[in-house]
C-alpha cells in the first residue's frame, strides 16, 4: 500500500512519468473480469508462469504472454521497486486492433508499425 501511495506521488508531482501499467502479483490465473485496464497480473507459483492485461490499444482483447522459460514464444516481465513493468520483447497482437508495443517501467511505448501514437 506504500508503495502504491508512493508512486502516486511522484507521479502527482511529476518527478516520474504516469504508468499506464502496473503489476498485481498471484497465485492463481485471473478470472476474465478480474484482468482490469492498467494492471498487469503477473501469475506466480515458485516462478513466473503467465502476464495478463487488457490491450492497450482500446479492442479490449485480454492479452496472456507465457513466461514459463521452457516454452515458445516467451516473454519476460520484470516489476520494479514501484511495480511499473518491463516486459521483454515486445508485444504484437495480429488481430484487427495490430497492436506492437513495448512496456518499459508501466509505460506502453508504440512501434511505428502498430498505427497508435507515441507520447
């Protein structure tokens, strides 16, 4: 709850840019209206199994990437001290919303192929 309140802050005054995500870390795979937008639910059982969230892109299409090490594709997501993301590589969803992002600390930033603006 600190850091919550701590990020608002700093993010109230500036001194950090507004995070479009941040992680919410469990045990069990999230029920559909449990994914919201702007949370990211990092699944964690031992290790890092699932990172879902709603597509940034406003189709609101629930997108599920496989952090699991021995599985193809696979992504990583890595929170911070004030649990703003990182994911590695990037995001594409090839149905008709032809999204291509990056997150990097909560932030989506847009490839040029994806026709969403960048900040």
């Amino acid at each position: 709850m600190m850091i919550k309140f701590l990020r608002k802050c700093l993010e109230i005054t500036r001194i950090i840019p507004r995070s479009d995500l941040v992680v919410r870390i469990t045990s069990a795979h999230p029920a559909p209206d449990q994914i919201v937008p702007g949370e990211m639910t990092v699944v964690r059982d031992g290790v890092d199994k699932w990172a879902c969230f709603r597509c940034p892109g406003g189709c609101g299409e629930t997108i599920k990437l496989s952090l699991s090490k021995n599985k193809r594709p696979k992504w990583t997501a890595v929170p911070d001290w004030l649990k703003r993301p990182t994911v590695s590589p990037s995001v594409r969803q090839l149905n008709d919303c032809r999204c291509h992002f990056w997150i990097r600390q909560g932030q989506v930033d847009w490839c040029k192929d994806s026709g969403h603006r960048s900040r």
